[in-house]
C-alpha cells in the first residue's frame, strides 16, 4: 500500500525515504492518498535501455511514467474519473538518479529539488496529464507541475494544505510538442503497456 521505491543505482540508497515521503505528499495533493504508486531510482544504463525499448529512443532521459490506470482519460483529472472506485495501483515512474544529479548541478539546484520536479511530472503522466498532446495541454501541465511545486513544502512544514485544484482551460486541436526527457520502470503487466511518457526537458 502507499508508495513503494526500488533503489536499483548505487546513488539511489541515499534518496529512497525523500521520494517516498515527496511520493505520498503529491499523491495527497492530488486527492489520491488512499492509492499505490510504484517508484524506481535507477541509473542512466536502465533508463536509457528502458526508453529504447518502450519509446525507440536510444539514449537516457531523466524520468518515464508507465500508467497502470486504464481509464485516466485526457484533460480529466483523475479523481473525478475514479470517484466510484477503490483505491488501486496507478503505475510506474522510474528517475534516473544520475541524469537527474547532472540536471541539478547544470541548473545550480540540489538534487532533492530535482527529484521533487521529475516525481511530480512522472506522477501527472499517470493521471492523464501529456504535455506531448497539443501546447494547450503542455501549459496545463506546467501550471499543475508549479501548484504542487509550490504547496510541497508548506506540506513538508506541517502546515495543512487542501488539494491543489485542477486548471480548467479551453480544449483545443492537438498540435505536436517537443520531446522531453525521463525515466521509469519497464511495465510489468500489459495494462502497463498504455506507453511510456516522457519529462519536461529535451
């Protein structure tokens, strides 16, 4: 139950209790606090063969997401769609502890902050959010990733903090977008096989 990690990098060890407790923080946030959501940190050999396998893309990326969750339906968060249902698996997200130190270091952030960012995006790709679908879509993404960015460490200093609400946009044609960066864990099950969805970076 709750949110389980899976250390598979030697640098990984040191991060498990952060992105677990930053895991069961969002899931809160996002009204899912009752649901299981499945983390592995990895390095830049797994997640680079994990993205040439499910995204045909050779080469490391810093977070995949592999949703469990057959029914997160685009531009429906996914508490609404799941308010009839039990609680349930959700899926996969896979960080690449390494990429995500080196993305750190260029940006001049520590590595918590990083991994906050990288968790919080794998997590929205599992509830239906997909910057990859239109720009409409990828500025929705955006102002969801910044709400929870924002309330995480009022959460973390024990002040209450009430689910980060949806934003409500007009649809719009789906146009491309650019490709980002990510990671995660090889889906285990064919469910999981709805795809691996990218980061926020190239």
């Amino acid at each position: 139950m709750g949110v389980t990690v899976a250390c598979r990098a030697p640098a990984a060890r040191a991060w498990a209790r952060h992105v677990r407790v930053r895991g069961t923080q969002i899931l809160r946030l996002l009204g899912l606090g009752h649901d299981e959501l499945s983390l592995a940190l990895v390095d830049d050999a797994e997640i680079r063969a994990l993205n040439a396998a499910y995204r045909k893309r050779d080469r490391p990326t810093d977070v995949l997401a592999f949703a469990l969750t057959e029914d997160a339906s685009p531009g429906v968060p996914l508490p609404v769609a799941m308010t009839a249902r039990r609680a349930r698996v959700l899926g996969d997200v896979v960080i690449s502890i390494d990429t995500a130190a080196a993305q750190a270091r260029d940006d001049g952030v520590d590595v918590a902050a990083r991994l906050d960012a990288l968790l919080i995006h794998g997590v929205l790709h599992l509830v239906g959010y997909d910057h990859e679908r239109s720009h409409v879509e990828e500025r929705r993404m955006q102002r969801k990733e910044r709400a929870l960015r924002a309330a995480l460490p009022r959460l973390a200093s024990g002040h209450e903090v009430t689910e980060v609400p949806a934003p409500t946009i007009p649809s719009a044609a789906p146009r491309r977008t650019r490709e980002s960066r990510t990671a995660a864990r090889p889906p285990a099950t064919k469910a999981r096989r709805r795809g691996a969805t990218s980061g926020a970076r190239r």
